[in-house]
C-alpha cells in the first residue's frame, strides 16, 4: 500500500506499508479422545489450526482453549472454568462435543466428535463348570475341572502384578471341607477362566461350593471405560446343578466268613464301601457284586455266574479270596481274605463204656475227633458234649439237659447208643455201641 501526506500549504511526503488478507477458513477442528470413558469430569484432546481459538461444547458448557504450535488442543473439564453454561455429562451414555475453530484473522471452522460415558462396572452374569476327565459324572484323579465366569461385558485383565484365583471348598464325605485353589488359565472377551487338576484323595459328592467372590491378589479386572468388574459371584447363575469330585479310594474290602467249611460252593460275605462294585476272585473265577447301603456284601458261591473264569475249590486246605472295591466314580481298593475247606469226615465216634450197669442214670464216655461235638442219643433223648483234646467224651446223663427228647432208659436190656461226631467245619462221621441195663437182684445166696 503507498501512502501520500499533503499539508495546507502543499508540501508532500509518502510512504508505504503492507497487510495479509486471509479469508481462508483453518482446518476443521477434532475430537481425539472417541473412546469410552468412566470419567465424569474427562480430560478431552483433539486437533485444530495451531494458535487457533478452539471452543469446545460439551455437557452443557462451552470452554475456550488454544491450539499449541503442534496444532493440539487440550481440555480438563475437572480444572477449567466455562466460558459459558455450567458443565454436567449426565447419565451413561454417549456423549457430544461440539468444536470450532477461530483463526488469528476471524475465520472460522467447526467440527465435532463424541466419546461414550460409562460409570457402570461389569457384572457377572453366569458360571459355567465343566469337566474333562469324569467317569460316572465324577471328576476324577488327574481330570481337569474347569470354571468360566461370564461378565455383561469385554473385558481388560491385567495379570502384570498377579494372578486371579478362585478358593473352592470341597466338602468331603466324613463332613471336613477343604480348601482348593483354582488357577487362572485364560481370559478373552467378556470370560476369566480357571482349571484344577484333581488330586488324589479329593472328594465332594454333593456338589463343590464358590468362594463369594473372585479375588485378583493385584491383578486388574476392568472394562473399556476402566471401570473395575464387580466380583461377586453370590447369586449368579451356575449352568449345572452340581460338579461332583471323587478321587477318594473306598476303604479296603474286607472278608468276614473267614475260618471252616466243608461246602464246595459257600456263601462268602463281608464289607466294602455302600453301593461300591466288589470283585471276588476265588477257585479260578471272579464274580461281582454290590455292597448294601450298610456296607455290606455277600456271594452265593453255588448260584452266583463268575463275570471271568470257572469256579472250583478244589481239595481241602486254605482258600485265598482276592477282593477289589471300585466305587461309583470309578477310584478302586484291595484286600483279600482266606478261609478253610475242610471236606473230610472226622473219625467214626465209639463208645468206650459197652458193658453191664445196675445204674439208670449211667455216665457214658467214648472217643471222637478232638474238639468235635458229639451227639450221643439214647434213651429216647439226644445230648451233646465236645471231645476233648485227648479225643475223649463223657456225658453224665443223670446230670446233663437234653438237647431233644426226654431220657428214660426203661427196663433192664440192651441199650444202645447213636452216635454222630461234627468237626467244626460241619462234616459228620456216625457211630453206635450198646451197654446192658440190670437192675435185678442176683438170687439170695442159700447155705448148702
């Protein structure tokens, strides 16, 4: 621009000067910060013309700010002061910013952008239970049982300083709990999943019990506005009834018809655990069945089918029975027994005392098998008595009770006597004698 100055008289003097005309609009100014958030007092960001004014309107209040010399722009809601209205974001939601832009010459430009307020923390809406490695329904030793809990939404875990953990109670079938812990296997979207291998010895047969609430020990759990996930697991929906563990082996079983038979085919019994398969192997077969709800069980070795094998005592002497126990979940124990098979009759029984008596009530003896019971019948009455280690038996019959009938020898004759020997193993062996009753006076002696 050339300047002239010309005063009254005429004189002139001139110069010069030069200005910018911009009538360009700056570039439209933005919003950076488009993400969620749970702060309801943001820091917001974005970009415009440097040195440019920026207005920013949001939450009912209009803040000025300048664009540095990098052209950003930057706004605390918590700290700065409006230009205009009074600053409130309200409910959760998605939230409008409107801008613009004023440049050094007055031109101007606007943008906008938004961001999502979110002030509500996760919550978890199921908890799914799974096993891998169960028989029956059970978890068992060495299979894996996995616990998934599912929030309303994606989710951040930070493990940086620690792992989350779940405590699970197992209650065991004496009434003890048990504490064990689940670790942290993985985590994607809106699931934190957990694992425990199952070791020997746990068991819970009525369902496992969840702690009341998830712990971090230092790990983060938050969602993408950074809100920490509520960790209470009390009340939320479990996807299964109940997840039953039982890696507990069944006490031993036992046999307790131990001891003598002479039965080719017995009825064994003895104990296991309530409702447990037992396996009774003896004589070359195997054959199962089931304890009762006492605890105990008992085979018919006469009428029962062997699952494997083909049953035969075979001669006298000591028989071993190999027991195993395997419970519902599948967890198995052993024990054995042994009983006697004695199949041989014992010695015939004689009576020793085969003479003549005056007395009603006579005192009879004879030998058997040592330790047998020997069943002496006579004089319409059965008594029994036990010989003794010597092999030798006595019976007072003016003294001892009849087992069966009533004793009365009758009149003077012959009176024989029944008699059967029984070992303890029930074999009998049978024998006989007689003795002659005289009650009668010899004649008078005469002196001749």
């Amino acid at each position: 621009m050339e300047l002239a100055s010309v005063d009254a008289a005429g004189n002139r003097s001139t110069g010069s000067g030069e200005f910018t005309l911009d009538t360009e609009a700056p570039a439209a100014p933005t919003l950076g910060t488009t993400n969620k958030t749970s702060d309801t007092t943001p820091v917001l960001g974005g970009t415009a013309e440097a040195g440019s004014t920026v207005r920013v309107t949001v939450g009912g209040a209009t803040y000025e700010v300048t664009a540095d010399a990098s052209g950003h722009w930057t706004l605390d809601t918590g700290g700065a002061t409006p230009a205009q209205g009074s600053f409130a974001l309200g409910d959760d939601g998605a939230k409008t910013v409107s801008l613009s832009s004023t440049d050094a010459a007055g031109n101007r430009s606007t943008g906008s952008g938004e961001f999502m307020l979110d002030t509500t923390a996760p919550v978890l809406l199921s908890i799914w239970m799974g096993q891998y490695g169960q028989h029956n329904g059970y978890s068992v030793r060495d299979g894996i049982v996995e616990i998934s809990l599912r929030f309303s939404e994606d989710l951040a875990l930070d493990t940086s300083a620690g792992e989350p953990t779940l405590s699970v109670t197992f209650q065991t079938g004496t009434g003890d709990s048990v504490t064990r812990t689940f670790g942290f296997w993985n985590a994607g979207s809106s699931q934190v999943n957990f694992r425990y291998t199952v070791q020997a010895g746990d068991e819970d047969l009525d369902g496992i019990t969840l702690p009341s609430a998830l712990s971090l020990n230092g790990a983060t759990l938050r969602d993408g506005a950074g809100n920490d996930a509520d960790l209470n697991l009390a009340g939320v929906e479990v996807n299964i009834g109940a997840l039953l563990v039982d890696a507990k082996a069944p006490d031993a079983p036992t046999l307790t018809s131990t001891g003598l038979t002479n039965a080719a085919t017995p009825v064994l019994s003895g104990t296991a655990e309530a409702g447990s398969t037992v396996r009774v192997t003896v004589g070359g077969a195997s054959f199962e069945v089931t304890a009762d709800a006492g605890g105990h069980w008992t085979l018919d070795t006469g009428s029962a089918d062997p699952v494997e094998g083909d049953f035969a005592l075979g001669g006298d002497g000591t028989k071993t029975v190999e027991l195993t126990s395997t419970d519902a979940a599948g967890n198995a124990s052993t024990g054995s027994g042994e009983f006697m098979l004695d199949t041989t009759a014992p010695a015939a029984p004689t009576l020793g005392t085969t003479n003549t008596t005056n007395d009603a009530t006579p005192v009879l003896g004879g030998t058997a098998e040592a330790g047998s019971t020997v069943r002496v019948t006579v004089g319409g009455a059965t008594f029994e008595v036990t010989a003794d280690a010597g092999g030798n038996w006595t019976l007072d019959t003016g003294s001892a009770d009849p087992v069966e009938g009533t004793f009365a020898l009758g009149d003077d004759g012959a009176k024989t006597v029944e008699l059967v020997s029984i070992d303890a193993a029930g074999n009998r062996s049978a024998g006989s004698g007689e003795f002659t009753l005289d009650t009668i006076a010899p004649a008078a002696p005469a002196l001749t």
